[in-house]
C-alpha cells in the first residue's frame, strides 16, 4: 500500500513537472538536490516527506504536487521602494486562451509560440488533455505543441478545471462542428456579477446550436439543416461573443458576415490565427467582419500571439504609482492610444520608440519609458469604451494612478456589476476613494500608502491594482490568496522583482 502511494505521487510530481515544461535536473536544482533523487521520487523509489512535497509544489508552482498541504499562495511586499531598468510584456492572456480554443479547429499540428504560461492556460490545458487532446511544451518551456485526436471524449472532461475559467464558453464554437450534441461544465473565472450568456446563443444558433442549461451544465444539440442566411449581427459588442462567432463560421462551409463585432486585440490576434489556418478574414480591426469557411482545416500551423496591452498598462501604472522611472518594453501601442493620451493630459512624462512589428507581423509595438511625474486628476470621467475606446480591462488601473494625482478623478465602470466595489480595498492602504454606486468611484489625490495585510480580491485587475499599490507604501504588506493574479499574468513577483521590486512568495504550511 505504501509503495503504491508513493507511485501515485512520484506520477503527480512527474506529470506537473512536465506540465511546466521542467526537466528533471531543472527541479533538482530548485529543490537543492540531485537529478537521481528527483528520478527516484518519480518512479515511486524514494519516501518523501510533508516537507519536501510542498517544496515540490512550490517549485512547480501546482496545487496538485502540494496535495493540499502547501495551501494557497500569498505575497509579501516590502514597499516604497523604486523600480527601475526594462522590462518585457508577455503575449497576450486573452489571445492565448482564444487560440487554444480555437486549435480544436484544426485536425492537424499547431505550434503556438511564447504562450503565457498562466492558471487560466493552464486550466484550458487541463480541459484539452481530459478530452483526448495532447499538449506538450517544447523549446524548453517556451512554446506549446498542440496535436488534436480524431475523436474527441467529452465525457471524460475535467470539470472542475472547466468551471474554473470562463474561458471554456469558446468550445462552442469549434466543438459544434464536430459532434451533434455535447455537454460543457458551466463557465466560471473572475468574481465579477452576473454576465449572461446569451449574446453568445444568439449568435450561435444561425449555425444551429441550441443550448439548454440544467444541474450545472450547458446541454448543446446541433441542428445541421441551419446556417446564416444573412448577416448576424451581434447584439453586444464583447470580444468572446465575437471570438465564438469567429470559431463558428471558421468551418462553415460559407461566407459569414459578423456585424457589431469587437475589434479588440485578442479578436484581432484570433482572426490572424484563422488566416494562418486558411481560413479569410475580410475587415480585421473593424466592426464588420466577413468570414470564408472552410468545412475542413488540415494543416500543421505556426503562430505567434501578440503581447499583452493590459499587462503593458499595468506596467505603466506600476511605474507611475511607485514614482520610478521604467521602460516598458514591446508595448502593443494601437490598443493603448487612448489611455496614453489621458495619461499626458495627466501630466505623464513619457517618450516612446519608433513602431515595430510583433512576431505576427501584424502587430505594431514600441518601447515605452515612463518617468516620474506630477500628475493631475484629468477633467473628465475614466470609463471604458469598446475598443478603439479605453479598455474595459485597463479602467481599474485608473483607480492607482488617479490616487498619485492631485485632485478628484471620477471613474465609471460601467460594464460589470460589482469590479468598482473591489476598486475600494485600496482605502486599506491609505486610499480616499467613495463608493458612488456599483459602478462609480471618486478618487482622491495625491495619496500616502501605507502597508497593510489583506484578502486578494476576487477579480483579476483589482487584484493587481492592490499589489501595486502596496509596492508603493513604506512598510511590508501581505497579500493573501493571489490564485487570481496567477490567472492573467505569468511569475509577476519575480518579474517585478528583477526591476527593483522586493515581493516574496509564500504559503502557509
């Protein structure tokens, strides 16, 4: 019984190990140990202690290695310190879930490069290996190898990892090209009110797809005699309704025309992939989009995802509440226009490089430096706008930056139903900010952080907001329960912490 016990775990240690793209003398490394003792653990040949399983787990950064026992990570952030030198914006969270979604399109190879390796990626993964698909990572961790089985076993999925990401709604669109009927775990994610399902049905039944949602499931029939005879138009803007729309008429043996669509960056990113596929995409960067199906996609494809504008905005306004001055490297400019030029007519000191293209070869970058700078609250309201407008996902950051600037600053978040409430947590570190209602918050400026200990909010960007802010107070704060922030963005403490940041990375034992 023992040694059946340490098999079990010496295979959980191996497979998450592997799911990081580690080898074994990678984790010997981190552990402090040899490469023989590592492959002795894995074969079930070594006993192996509480302690070292939840150093295990540290290293590989897995709750599934920790067993439970290692609990959920915090950070510990000695603050009021300056950062300074460059720092590189990973590929784009939203992009690379999108993509993965979409490689179940293809009957053939997809290779898709520099991929955030994120909870949210990692959840998806977890869901596409449940199903028959095999993943790998190649290249020493960096890309990812996505090969599809012919069939495809939803019966086996992972429902626990499904309901973990709302990502999964964009199985739809693929999976009702292959299969008549199916069953999909309800969505899950952020912590951030109700957000209905339903632009995506309406989309989704032009191609026949009906959904009825009973004990915790969406149960799909697909009726094979439907399809678009005109134009869908989308009755909201958002960019998984367009991006399962997109999957939709991917293999529709046709042209579909998407009207009211998104044209934000993962919607942009998704229709370069589909092109990569062969599939045309007519009217990128715009609210029409025409799609040319293609009823079958065969091919071995390489891609590259864009970076990510919201992580480059959170970079900023880490440089701007911490009073530093930092280049932020590889910063997708087109969809950061509009928050740049609220930011100057904030006073921001900044200067940016000439545009170069992203590994797509779509997208256009610049390196951006950011410099200390006394900011004033602008004269109009923050509120977001579909794209070219601000980002929904860049209006919490907002919340910091307007705290560092003189004055009241009026911020609108009118898209979900409570992400403004979370925005007030930062009073716990010295903040001024009134709860107007669900949606509005006034901001006070200038503000004098001071460290606390606190929850994680539930919600991604808010999450982030407070870590910045306790970057910028004197004193060591704690923040507890930061599985939301491992969702979006890829080993942040110790990016930040190579740019003069002071974050340590804990769990309670």
């Amino acid at each position: 019984m023992a040694d059946d016990y340490l098999v079990r775990i010496g295979k959980l240690i191996r497979d998450a190990r592997q799911h990081r793209g580690w080898t074994q003398s990678q984790l010997a490394e981190a552990l402090g140990t040899s490469q023989s003792a590592v492959n002795r653990i894995e074969r079930g040949n070594q006993n192996i202690s509480l302690e070292m399983i939840a150093r295990i787990g540290e290293a590989l950064d897995s709750e599934i290695v920790s067993l439970g026992y290692a609990g959920p990570m915090h950070l510990r952030v000695v603050g009021g310190r300056r950062l300074s030198g460059a720092i590189d914006v990973k590929t784009s969270k939203n992009a690379c879930v999108a993509l993965l979604c979409a490689s179940l399109l293809n009957e053939g190879r997809t290779v898709l490069r520099r991929v955030a390796r994120i909870e949210e990626v990692y959840r998806l993964l977890e869901v596409l290996g449940s199903i028959g698909v095999r993943t790998r990572w190649i290249n020493d961790g960096v890309d990812l190898e996505i090969v599809p089985s012919a069939e495809l076993d939803l019966a086996a999925i992972d429902a626990d990892a499904a309901r973990r990401t709302r990502s999964i709604i964009m199985f739809l669109g693929p999976l009702l090209h292959r299969m008549d009927h199916f069953k999909l775990p309800y969505a899950g994610g952020c912590d951030l009110g109700t957000r209905t399902i339903e632009p995506h049905m309406i989309a989704l039944r032009r191609f026949g797809l009906d959904i009825a949602a009973t004990e915790g499931q969406y149960h799909a029939q697909v009726d094979r005699a439907v399809s678009p005879d005109r134009p869908i138009v989308l009755t909201e803007r958002g960019d998984t309704v367009t991006e399962n729309a997109l999957l939709a008429a991917a293999r529709h043996d046709g042209i579909t025309v998407i009207r009211n669509a998104s044209s934000n960056y993962m919607v942009q990113d998704l229709c370069f992939f589909l092109e990569a596929l062969g599939v045309k995409v007519d009217g990128i960067g715009t609210t029409t989009l025409t799609v040319h199906g293609v009823p079958t996609i065969d091919v071995d494809v390489d891609y590259s995802p864009s970076e990510d504008p919201v992580e480059a905005m959170s970079l900023v306004a880490a440089a701007v509440v911490t009073e530093s001055e930092l280049t932020v490297r590889r910063v997708p400019i087109e969809f950061l226009e509009i928050e740049l030029a609220v930011l100057e007519e904030m006073g921001l000191d900044h200067d940016r490089t000439p545009e170069y293209f992203a590994d797509n070869g779509r997208t256009r970058l610049v390196d951006l430096t950011v410099r200390p700078s006394k900011l004033e609250a602008p004269i109009d309201k923050i509120h977001p706008m579909p794209f070219p407008g601000l980002n929904i996902d860049n209006v919490p950051f907002f919340a910091a930056i307007a705290a560092v600037a003189q004055g009241q600053t009026l911020i609108h978040d009118w898209v979900y139903d409570n992400r403004a409430i979370y925005l007030t947590d930062l009073n716990r570190l010295g903040g001024r900010l009134q709860l107007l209602d669900p949606h509005r918050v006034l901001v006070e400026g200038p503000t004098r952080w001071r460290a606390a200990e606190m929850m994680c909010p539930p919600a991604l960007r808010p999450a982030v907001v407070v870590l910045l802010a306790m970057m910028a107070a004197e004193g060591t704060s704690v923040l507890r329960n930061v599985y939301v922030i491992n969702r979006g963005y890829e080993d942040l403490a110790e990016r930040l912490n190579l740019i003069g940041a002071q974050i340590e990375t804990f769990r309670d034992i």
